[in-house]
C-alpha cells in the first residue's frame, strides 16, 4: 500500500472513530516550495547537516513515538544519512529508532526519511545554517483534494537562542504554515542525554 493510500486509510478511520478529519490532513493541495532551488543550495552541504540535533517543536505526527528529550544523530556516509532517534515516550520509556535519509530514488529535489515504524516520507530542509537550527518539512498531496503535512524544528542545543527558533517560524510562515500549530518539545536539564547516547 502507497504512503497516500495508508494515509487516506488513517483518515478513515480517524472520521469513523473521532467524527473528525485530524489537523494533519488539510484541505488543498501541498504549499508551492522551490524544492529545486534549496536542493541545489544544500546538496553540496549535506555533510554540515550530519551530526546530532534537538527537536524543538513539532506539528501533530502520529508517526513520531518519541514525546520527549528528543535527541537525533544524523551520520552521514557520502550518499545518505544513518539516522537514529532517542528519547522518552508518552508512556515514560526511554525508546530509540533507526532510520535511514537519503536522496530521493526517482530523482525529486529533496530528500527521503524513513524510520522503523514508520513508512517513506518526503522530507525538504526549508531553511537552515546548519551550525544552529534546521526548519524540516514534509508534505503529501492525497486524493480528494487534502494533503497532510508535518512540520518540524529542530536545534543544535537543547536550549537555543529564541532567534533561531524565530527563524524557522519565519521560513514557515513564509511557506503558509500556521506555527500555532506547533507543539514545543521538552528539553532540557531534566533529560537523561547521558543515557540515550548509551542506547
């Protein structure tokens, strides 16, 4: 099953249990992004985007089991990144994921992320400095005229500068994107990075 239909099959579901449509799919079509410009602008520093990020906020995502402390390690090989996540649950269990970034295999201008758990998605680096923050998007026209998208923002520090964060609000804004729809990650002193190295 497509990426789509398993999304359109989510909603489904959604509408029969909730009487609801969920406030990532929404009505029209992806917001128009110069996917090719950022490629071509990124591509070549694909490398400083490696290492390891904090998620400051994200937009609702079913598919994101990690609730907090959120820690990502990006290694990149040449070609793709070896991704994994860390963090704790809703539930208050330290979880760590494996996943995979890479270049789009038919050739899009952006990249590709999939997690265990999870199913391919398309994900384009709105903006970033690489140094402090990445503004990550992913967005998915469906049938029936909807299209469900997921927003994140991620930072080198577990604590940055309100500036940086300001920055991506500004790269979505610009995009379309309500950034009420944000949720702001906790972080901070209290998270056991220590150990979610050691996973």
């Amino acid at each position: 099953m497509s990426s789509s239909c398993l999304l359109l099959v989510l909603v489904a579901v959604s509408c029969a249990v909730a009487d609801k449509v969920p406030d990532f799919v929404i009505k029209g079509k992806c917001p128009v992004v110069d996917e090719q410009k950022l490629w071509e602008e990124q591509r070549p520093n694909h490398s400083k985007f490696g290492g390891t990020w904090y998620q400051y906020a994200i937009t609702n995502n079913p598919y994101q089991l990690l609730d907090q402390c959120v820690r990502l390690q990006y290694d990149f090989n040449g070609e793709t990144f070896d991704a994994s996540a860390t963090g704790i649950t809703a539930e208050g269990k330290l979880l760590k994921r494996f996943g995979e970034i890479a270049p789009m295999p038919l050739g899009d201008p952006h990249l590709m992320i999939a997690f265990e758990e999870s199913f391919a998605a398309p994900l384009v680096i709105i903006e970033t400095d690489y140094s402090n923050y990445a503004c990550l998007y992913s967005c998915m026209d469906n049938n029936f005229g909807y299209y469900s998208d997921f927003s994140f923002i991620f930072t080198r520090s577990p604590t940055p500068s309100d500036d940086h964060v300001r920055k991506c609000e500004a790269a979505f804004k610009k995009i379309g994107i309500d950034t009420a729809r944000f949720f702001k990650t906790v972080q901070g002193s209290d998270c056991p990075y220590d150990t979610q190295k050691a996973l």
